[in-house]
C-alpha cells in the first residue's frame, strides 16, 4: 500500500508540475540522459531527458506492451532487463519502442525462450546489440534472428547460458554482425556450416573439444572471410593440426590459454597469413616441434604460465623455435622454467629476435643472467626479469642495449647494487628501473646505491615502489629499515688492514678453543642433559612425541588444494574458518615472494600444525597437485594419520583416481561437502577434525 500510494503521488505530481524528477526508487543522470531502477512492481515515467533505462531486481512477473507503456513516453535507445523474475513475456512487450537500439535481456531464469523469440518478431525498432545472458537456455531456436529488428544488428552476446550447440546459420543472414559472443556455455565443438560476417568471436569457458574446418566443403573457400579475432580460451582442446586454421584470411588475433594442449606441431599457425597476436598460455605444454611457431606475419606472442620446461632441449629446438618469426616485437614467457645453467641453449633461442621490442622472464627460474644475450635484442625496450632467483650478474651484460626504456629486476635476492652494475648510460637512458623487494645487504659496499637512490638527478629513471619496497635485509640489526635510512659512519666505511683482522681471529679461535676444552671438562654433565632436552625438543618437532595442542604452531592448517577450486576455497573455506578464529596457510596468499615453491613449502609446513587437503575432478588431474600430496607425505608417516584431514569438494571419476590419490582416500578418512541440508554437520566436522589432538606417532621414539 505504501509503494502504491508513493507512485499516485509521483504520477500526479508529473501531471500537475512536469515530470522533471525521478521515482523515489530509482537513480537518473541528467548528463548520461540514464536511469536506473530496483526493488519495483511496476514501470514508472521518467524525465523526458533519459533515454537508457536499466531495469535490475524487480518483480515484474507479466510483461507486455501495457505495462510498459510508460517507456513510450521517452524515445528509449537503450532498455537493460536483469533478473526481475520475469515469468511471461508477452509478443507485443516491446512493440511501443521505435527506437531501441540496444536490448539486454538477462539473469531471467524461469523466462521461456519462444516467448522471447516472439517478442523480438514484434519488434519495429532496428536492434544494433542485444544481450540474452545468464537465462540458463539451452538452446536456441531457429529462426530466432530472423526479424526485420536484427537487420542491422552490430554485436549478440549470449554467454552463460547452457548451450549445448549453437547454429551459425542463426546469424549467416546479419550482415553487418560484428561480434558474436558464446562464453561460457556447454558447447563441445565449434562447427562452422555458413558463410558469416562476423569479425570477433568469442567463445571462452566452454566445452569445446575440436575445431571443424573454417573452409567450404565444396570450393574450399572460407567461411569467415571477416574474422579478426577468434578467443577460445578455457576450453578442452587438446590438440592442434597445421590445417586446423587454414581458411582464415583476415585473422588477426588468436587465443588458445586454458586448454589442454600437449604437444604443438609443425606449422600449426602459418596457413594465418594476417596473424599477429597469437595466446597459448595455461596450458600443459610438453613438446614444441622445431617450426611450430612460423609465421611471417606474428608480433606478439603470449607464451606465459605453460610450465614448459625449456631447460630441456629434448622438448624444442633451441635454434629453430623462434627462428622464423621474423616479425615478433613482444614475447611473453612468464611462469616457464628456462635454462639458468645453459647459456648457450639461451643465446641460441633469442638469437633470431633482433626486432623484440618487449620480452617478459618473470617468474622463469633464472639464476644467473647469461652475457651476450641480450646484446643481438638491438631495439628492446622492455625487459622484465621480476621474480626470479638472480643475485647478481657480470659486468657488460647489459651493455649495448641502446633502446631499452624499461628494465624490472624486482623480487630477486640482489644484495648489491654498485657502479658497475648497469652502464652509466643505460642509467641516464632508462624511463623506469625497478629494484624493489629485494634482499639488500646494507654494508659499506652498498654505499653508491644508497647515494644514486638519493640524488634526485631528473635523469634518474622512475622507481616504482620507492622507497617503501627498499628494505634492508640484513644484517640481522637493519632486517627491515629504508634503505635511505642507512647511516653509516665514517669510521665504519673507513678501510680496516686485513692482517688485523687475522690476528684478532687467531687470538679469538685459540681463545674459544681453550674455553670450550676447559667447559667441556668442567660442564661435561650439564652439556649432556643439555643436548638431551635438545633431542627432546627436535623430536617434538618432527612428530615423534605426541603433540596434542596447536599452540607450538603459527598455524592451525596447511591448505593443499587445485587452482580451479580457488574461488570456493578463498570464498567459502577460508572465510567461514578463519571467521571462527583459525588461522590457515594458503600459498597464494602466505607464500614470501621470490622464493621458490619448494622452499616456500617447506617452511611454512614447518609452522603449521595440520594439513588440510581439497579433493576434486581437477585436483586429481594435476601433476602439480599429485606432487604435492607425495612431498606432504613424509608429514604423514611422522605423526600418523590425523595429522591429514581430507575434504572431498567433488567427486572424483574413476578415470582421474590415480595410485597415490587412491591410496590416499582408503588409508585416511575424509569429509564430503555438500551445500544445503547438512552443510551444518560438515563445517562442525572440520572444525573438530582441525581440533582433535594428534594420536601416537607410528614410530616410537
């Protein structure tokens, strides 16, 4: 009655003064000419001046053209219907919008497609885009396009719904259809029948597991003679051949991360003769034959996060894999494993890249930066190196890089910077250098660094995250003070004679010598009890003794779970426990940056009291995964088997149980999580698993 009486109010005010104001449940924007609305039962009149209308979390239960017929009053070009619960839709619903241009119809669960279909065959506007998304439709019925409304239809996005299969010749009569975007459905293959004008399209997080020929079965010709950008990402290809993209004459960009490919063969990408971004990353690379990558046309390459071990020669050819490419100005190879011992298999790789203008080696294992690499990149600009396990490097390695701008060398363990680490002129040219977080050595040996850091010379680079991201590191009395901070005397910089310094450590070595033999003597049995308690104590540490408390730990758990089930870890897990008071480790959030994985394990390991594992399809699928329960394993036989708690998120199919996830499942209880009835009963079994004390160790002391 209250909303009833608040619209009369609003409509009589519209009649008797001019409707210049909107409904007190909606928002409008004089300088967007927009409005937005929620929480309604019925259409209100807007100000003549909006003409884009968001509709968003209504009741609208019945739609047609008299309910909205106080959207003819204003020329609409762009009406957004989201999740209002609409249960009808009738044929003339939107028959009173001459001028719609954009209609986005979403979030609409129980709303019937054909009711849809008839609805836009009554429409007398000219649609340039609609939007028919997360309606849980599997299908689309033919002719749905047909209406004289798609005539000059630009952009049809129908993502996240559940499609099984889409038919093109949909669309094979739009001929000014830009974009076609299909994301995230259920679609298995990608069959093209029809000649379609398309120039992007989409069709990221499906199922798709080949590709048809883009190529006429008759005359040979293609299919999609317009296409500039094809995204497949996140969807279960495993295998590409050379002819797979044969027909595609102006493409331009080419996505493929995410799947499941193995192995890249010859050629695979040269029959695109406009190529020039090319995607292959999140994906379980094993081989790279010797001219997969040849193309004439290719510029940028996004290699990153494949784990592609190129530390192994018998996986590619160093010589020949980026050998003709002769185009490439940006290469990305992030998250890779490349040769840090091998300076010759480097050189070989890069030599062919003279035109790279960007070249990305985060987080790819580096140990040493190898010399005379990076002199044949004559026209880089860019070099990021971040995350890596660099120290330090030789004098000249990057000498003649006369066009570099950029250079990240953040999150190594670099301890010293001094005069001869870059060239003077690489420093005066240089737009940006960043340094930060790395483990700074504040000595007198780091005195110029601390003094260029200083100068506030307006040649000096630009310095992201300075100064709060330079610390020292050590000595242990500087761990963590600005490395502007550091002060040092004269007289602790001054020269010390060497030979002073050995006499003082003689006289101190024979010093303690002759201390130790006369407390060995004299304290023989205190020394003994005290290396006792010490046995105890690291006993206790490694599970041998019976530790019924968490409190000797940073952390009650140690969570071992797959990246595709992050969003419901982080989410749900972590925050329902550590809401009631837990404190869990997570890599992605605990680890130390710079560290490598195996290390960042092992230490936190060691601070956490528990191992929590998160079991599913994708858990069991990964190599990654698998590696990771065997190393936690030694945990196990130390302090038996309530040290683990198994918690099985999905459930695994036969064909993805392998010995060590079997053996793993029969030896240890676990919990199953299941939403609804019963998700009580699940979260007060973890809680009392995390907490139950551990029992006997299976090895005696």
């Amino acid at each position: 009655m209250p909303n009833q009486m608040t619209y009369i109010l609003f409509v009589f005010m519209c009649i008797y003064y001019g409707c210049s104001s909107c409904d007190p449940k909606c928002r409008c924007n004089i300088k967007t000419r927009s409005a937005f609305c929620s929480k309604l039962t019925y259409i209100p009149i807007f100000p003549e001046y909006v003409k884009s209308i968001s509709l968003t979390n209504n009741k609208f239960h019945f739609i047609n053209r008299e309910f909205m017929s106080n959207l003819t009053k204003n020329d609409i070009t762009s009406l957004t219907l989201t999740s209002n619960a609409i249960r009808i839709l009738d044929e003339d619903a939107f028959s009173g919008l001459p001028v719609l241009k954009s209609l986005i119809l979403s979030g609409e669960k129980e709303l019937n497609i054909s009711d849809v279909k008839k609805a836009l065959s009554k429409l007398i506007a000219s649609l340039e885009y609609i939007g028919l998304m997360e309606n849980g439709w599997t299908y689309i019925p033919t002719g749905m396009f047909d209406a004289k409304a798609f005539k000059n239809i630009r952009k049809i996005h129908l993502s996240k719904n559940k499609l099984l299969e889409f038919t093109f010749a949909e669309v094979a009569n739009l001929t000014n259809l830009n974009r076609l975007d299909l994301t995230t459905n259920k679609l298995i293959t990608l069959n093209v029948t029809h000649y379609i004008n398309v120039i992007d399209m989409i069709v990221d997080g499906n199922d798709i597991v080949r590709l048809s020929s883009f190529c006429n079965s008759i005359d040979g010709t293609s299919l999609l003679q317009k296409l500039q950008l094809l995204r497949i990402n996140d969807n279960a290809l495993s295998e590409l051949t050379p002819t797979m993209f044969k027909c595609l004459p102006s493409l331009k960009t080419l996505q493929l991360s995410g799947n499941r490919l193995t192995v890249l063969l010859n050629e695979t990408f040269s029959s695109i003769p406009q190529l020039t971004d090319l995607h292959v990353q999140y994906n379980k690379l094993k081989k790279i034959e010797r001219n997969a990558f040849k193309s004439f046309s290719l510029q940028r390459l996004r290699f990153g996060y494949n784990g592609f071990h190129f530390d192994d020669d018998r996986r590619f050819h160093p010589n020949y894999i980026f050998k003709n490419v002769p185009k490439l100005t940006e290469l990305d190879l992030r998250n890779n494993f490349l040769p840090s011992e091998n300076e010759p298999v480097l050189r070989q790789m890069f030599s062919h890249l003279q035109n790279l203008t960007s070249l990305n080696l985060a987080a790819t294992y580096l140990q040493k930066l190898p010399t005379n690499v990076f002199h044949s990149m004559s026209s880089l600009q860019r070099l990021i190196l971040q995350g890596n396990n660099l120290r330090n490097w030789k004098k000249g390695t990057f000498e003649n890089m006369t066009h570099l701008q950029s250079l990240s060398l953040q999150g190594n363990y670099i301890q010293l910077i001094n005069s001869s680490s870059f060239p003077n002129e690489l420093l005066m040219r240089l737009k940006s250098l960043d340094l930060s977080n790395n483990h700074f050595s504040c000595t007198c040996d780091l005195m110029w660094f601390r003094d260029w850091l200083r100068n506030k010379d307006k040649n000096r680079p630009i310095l992201p995250n300075f100064p709060h991201r330079y610390k020292c590191i050590s000595p242990e009395n500087m761990h963590g003070k600005f490395l502007l901070r550091y002060n040092p005397t004269y007289d602790i910089c001054t020269p010390w004679n060497q030979l002073y310094t050995t006499a003082i450590l003689l006289s101190l070595f024979g010093f303690i010598i002759i201390t130790l033999l006369v407390m060995a003597y004299r304290c023989h049995a205190n020394i003994r009890n005290y290396f006792y308690l010490f046995r105890i104590h690291r006993l206790k540490r490694r599970g041998y003794i019976r530790l019924n408390s968490s409190d000797d730990y940073e952390y009650h758990a140690f969570v071992v779970y797959c990246d595709a089930d992050r969003e419901w870890v982080h989410n749900i897990f972590l925050r329902k426990l550590e809401d009631d008071g837990l404190k869990l480790c997570v890599h992605h959030r605990d680890f130390d940056v710079g560290a490598s994985i195996t290390k960042n394990i092992d230490t936190y390991l060691q601070k956490c009291w528990k191992i929590i594992v998160i079991m599913s399809n994708d858990f069991a699928k990964s190599e990654w995964c698998q590696w990771e329960v065997e190393f936690l394993q030694e945990r196990r036989r130390q302090q038996g088997k309530d040290v683990f708690l198994l918690i099985m998120l999905k459930t695994i199919n036969s064909n993805h149980m392998t010995c060590p996830v079997k053996t793993l499942i029969k030896t240890t209880p676990y919990l199953t999580y299941k939403g609804g009835v019963g998700e009580d009963l699940f979260w007060k079994a973890v809680f009392e698993s995390i907490q139950k004390p551990l029992g006997d160790p299976p090895v005696a002391m």
